[in-house]
C-alpha cells in the first residue's frame, strides 16, 4: 500500500470523523445491548472500542489464506480457489468481561504467537462526549510466549454514527517491534495509528476497512491494510476480508508485510451475552 | 476499575522489563559476540568458532609468517589495520569506513560478493561467517566503527 493512498485515506477518514454531528451520536450505554454501526470487538485486525458486559464474553476466529491473490494468472488462483486450497495462519481469540467496562482477551496465532490484552473504556460516546475511548494493552510474545515480548500501549478513540457507520483512530505504541535484538537496530519500537471505518450498507450487511501507518520507529515492510464485508446473524459476524499481511496481533500489524500482496481471508466471531 | 488499572499498570511494567530477543541468539556459534571491537576482535579476527569458521589471524599475523594480503588482525594493530585504511589488493576500496557497513570492503570479503579480488573470507570455507555474525559485524561499523 503507497504511502500517499495510505495518506489521503487516513486524511478522509479523519475528516469524516471529525464532521459527523453530534445529534446522530448513539446514546446507549447498556454493554448488552447491540449497537447496530458497531456490531463487533474488532474491525479486521484491529481493536473495536465495543465494550463487554460484566462475565459475558466473546470469541473469534481468525483465518488468511496464503497464497497471494497476485501470484500467477487468473487460471492458477481460480484453479487454487482464490487461495482457499493454500495454508493459513488462523487466530483464535477469546475474551471476557472481568468487570463493567473492562475486558481482558488472549489471542493466539499459528506461527505460535501468544497476545494478551486488556481494554478499559474511559470515555462513553454520547451525553457530553461526542467520542468514546477505550485505553489497551497487550503483550505478545512468539514460541507461545517463550520468545522475546512485544509490550503495546494505546488507545483507541471511536465515534458511532447513528446505526449507520463507525469510525476509529488508534494511537498505539508498541515496544520490541523491531524482530532482531535491540544491540543491531535503530529503531525497536514503532508508534503506529490505526485508522478504520464500519460502515453498515444493509441492516446486517458491512463494509470494513482499516490501515495501520506507522508514524515514527520501525517500519519494515509496507503498511498494513485490510477491507472485508461482513454479514452479521443474530450473535455471529461473518466476514470476508482481504489484507495485504497475515497480522492479527498489535506486533504483527505493527511490523507491517514485507510485499504489496493481497491475501484473502475470514473472521467469524461469537458473543456469549 | 482497581482491577483494570493494576492489569494496565503490568503491562505499562512489562514494557520496561528486558524481553528482547537475546543477541546470542543471533551470533550463533559466537554467543558472546557484541558490536564492539573488543569484541569483534576476540571473537571474529581472534577465534575458530564452535562451527568451524576458521579465526583470521590464522592467515592475517606476523607471527612466524608474512600476514596475508598485508593485513595484520593481531590484537595490537588490527584496528589500525582496517578503519579508514586502504585495501592492498583492490584499488579504491576502504577496509572499514565507519558508518557506512555497506561500503566497507572488509564486509564485501566476508560476505563474498562481486568485485572483490581473491577468495570470499575466512579462507578454506565454509564454514564461512553466519549471517548474524556479520550482521553483529556491520553493526560495529554502523555505529562509526569505534575503538570500544
């Protein structure tokens, strides 16, 4: 993804953020309770400032196909499925409400990562605030958590439009980014913004997007991207996605894919409220 | 909320606690090697590793013998012998110019590429340097190759 398109986007998207009245501003704050524009605890990658009820809890299922959509020519990837016939990195990841406002989560990734993460809502949208925000924190490590730690620190800043839209900014510092050793590295930690948008087109259909510039340490790769439509079905949210790396994880989306591929993948993720 | 803030109060711990990926994990079989020169010195120009990679002064002394290429890696003169210093055998070529690793002919001889004169290096490998090692290598010139 170029570093202008990645530009003018996050500019749009902040834009739009920005601009959005106050009286379409959703006022419930009933954690149980669905919020139409933000159905979900995360849009592709990224963390969603969708907050859980007290010991309810949620659970996902993460999956990105291989095989990149560019490689070969239209015959081989329709002879692959599109990908499907090609291995993945799946995710699963659960997490559950310890107490009102707060949830913790672990999420593990098939190269044998292990995240652990925690979110607080601070700030409820509605009222006076015409945003919410959620303070995070997670730690991941590789080799189930036995390898070298990448701590992160962020927040992510939301406004719900009506039922209709979602738009997110994510400020988010992430520590030990860099993969090699601190002693042979510039830079080894990368603070990052996500910026991602939901948008509902039908009364349970979306459209998702999210990109993750990195602002300032380490940035190997290009920059993380992703866009999906999803159908949501009763406490179920089924979505198709495309992104540019297989990240799922702070520190993987941190450290961005090493080409301009696109992979296509799935989320399929379960409310227990 | 006591809850929360302790759980983000450890994380904002964890941040600061060394979980760095080790650097012995990337020199390998020099598990001690650092960017430094001391460094470089003993464990590079001065030591046969644990996988067999031949210690230069085995060719590059005085010792008993003409040092090869007229490059003497002996602890007394070898810094002298590389940073900034002219390579004998290829016309223009800088041994070690601190700060620019890539540029560095020591570095082109090590790693074998194009355009060097003679042998990639050490001589009889491989085994040759692994790519951490030199990595850890490049590293000491990157800093501006200072006599640490």
């Amino acid at each position: 993804m170029t570093r202008s398109f990645t530009l003018r986007l996050s500019l749009a998207l902040l834009t739009a953020f920005l601009s959005v009245p106050e009286a379409l501003a959703q006022q419930s704050d009933d954690d149980a309770a669905l919020k139409l524009a933000e159905p979900d605890f995360t849009l592709i990658a990224l963390p969603t400032a969708l907050r859980l009820p007290k010991f309810g809890s949620a659970f996902r299922v993460t999956h990105r196909f291989r095989r990149a959509l560019g490689s070969g020519d239209f015959g081989d990837l329709a002879a692959d499925l599109f990908g499907i016939d090609s291995g993945a990195q799946i995710g699963l990841e659960y997490r559950f409400g310890i107490i009102p406002n707060g949830q913790i989560g672990i999420h593990r990734t098939s190269d044998r990562t292990t995240e652990f993460f925690a979110q607080y809502g601070v700030l409820r949208q509605g009222g006076w605030s015409p945003l919410e925000v959620i303070a995070l924190g997670s730690i991941e490590g590789p080799d189930n958590f036995k390898d070298a730690k990448s701590p992160a620190l962020g927040a992510i800043v939301s406004r719900r439009v009506g039922d209709v839209a979602a738009f997110y900014l994510e400020p988010i510092w992430v520590n030990n980014s860099n993969p090699l050793p601190k002693e042979v590295v510039d830079h080894n930690d990368t603070f990052m913004v996500g910026v991602g948008l939901r948008l509902r087109i039908r009364p349970t259909v979306y459209l998702v997007g999210e990109v993750s510039p990195r602002v300032s340490g380490y940035k190997q790769g290009v920059t993380h991207g992703a866009f999906a439509i999803e159908k949501r079905a009763g406490g179920h949210q089924f979505q198709l996605n495309f992104s540019n790396s297989f990240g799922t994880t702070l520190g993987q989306i941190t450290r961005g894919p090493d080409g301009n591929n696109w992979y296509m993948g799935f989320n399929i993720s379960r409310k227990f409220f | 909320m006591r809850i929360v803030a302790s759980i983000l109060t450890l994380l904002s711990c964890l941040s600061f606690v060394g979980c760095d990926q080790k650097l012995s994990t990337l020199a390998g079989p020099t598990p001690s090697l650092e960017p430094t020169f001391s460094s470089v010195q003993s464990q590079i120009f001065e030591t046969t590793d644990t996988a067999g990679r031949q210690a230069c002064i085995n060719c590059h002394t005085n010792v008993g013998r003409n040092p090869s290429a007229g490059l003497n890696l002996t602890h007394a003169v070898a810094y002298d012998q590389i940073v900034n210093v002219p390579s004998s055998r290829k016309p223009g070529a800088i041994r070690v110019i601190p700060g620019d690793p890539e540029n560095s002919y020591l570095v082109h001889k090590l790693e074998g590429r194009a355009g060097i004169v003679g042998a990639r290096m050490p001589s009889g490998g491989p085994p040759y340097l692994t790519d951490g090692q030199i990595l850890i290598l490049k590293r000491w010139i990157a800093l501006g190759a200072p006599r640490n």
